[in-house]
C-alpha cells in the first residue's frame, strides 16, 4: 500500500477532477464501473487519518450540497467516517 502521504496527494489531485467530470462519467462510456470507483475512493479515504479524513470529507459534503444528484456517491464512507469520529469523541 502507498504512504499515506502519497494516498492523500492523490486524493487532493484528482479528486476536484472527478466532481467536475462527474456529468461526462454518467454519460460517458458504459464500461466505466462508477460504482467501483466511488468503492475505491471511500476505501482510500478512510484509510487515513481521521484529522485528514474530515478535510476531504467536508469539501465532499460542500459539494454535495452544493451539487446534490451531480456528486460521487460516496455517502457511505461520509457516514462511516461520522460513526468513527462521533464514536471515539461523543463531546464533539
């Protein structure tokens, strides 16, 4: 597995990228799984940090409100992530 500083790199590269071409994915080509790589990206982020977590989460969640149906789908890693912070620091 890479460092989790590499992991966070390419997160911060190319995640923005995805968001902005999330309309030509849908339209795109039919063999592109999204579904795998949304998986791929939930699982990449919450193998760091949680500190690093909530950064790339929040700008996740702005563009999900901001964005609604035209967003990743990658909610379920949010709500994880949620579960582990609001579990480890119920003051928060």
């Amino acid at each position: 597995m890479a460092s989790k500083e590499s992991r966070c790199l390419l997160l911060q590269t190319w995640l923005v990228p995805f968001y902005d071409d999330l309309t030509w994915m849908r339209r795109g080509s039919r063999e592109l799984d999204r579904n795998l790589i949304e998986e791929g990206l939930i699982n990449t982020i919450l193998t760091l940090p949680l500190a690093w977590q909530q950064e790339i989460w929040m700008s996740w969640f702005d563009q999900f409100l901001n964005s609604g149906d035209y967003c990743l789908n990658i909610q379920k890693g949010f709500e994880i992530w949620c579960k582990r912070v609001f579990w480890r620091n119920p003051e928060v």
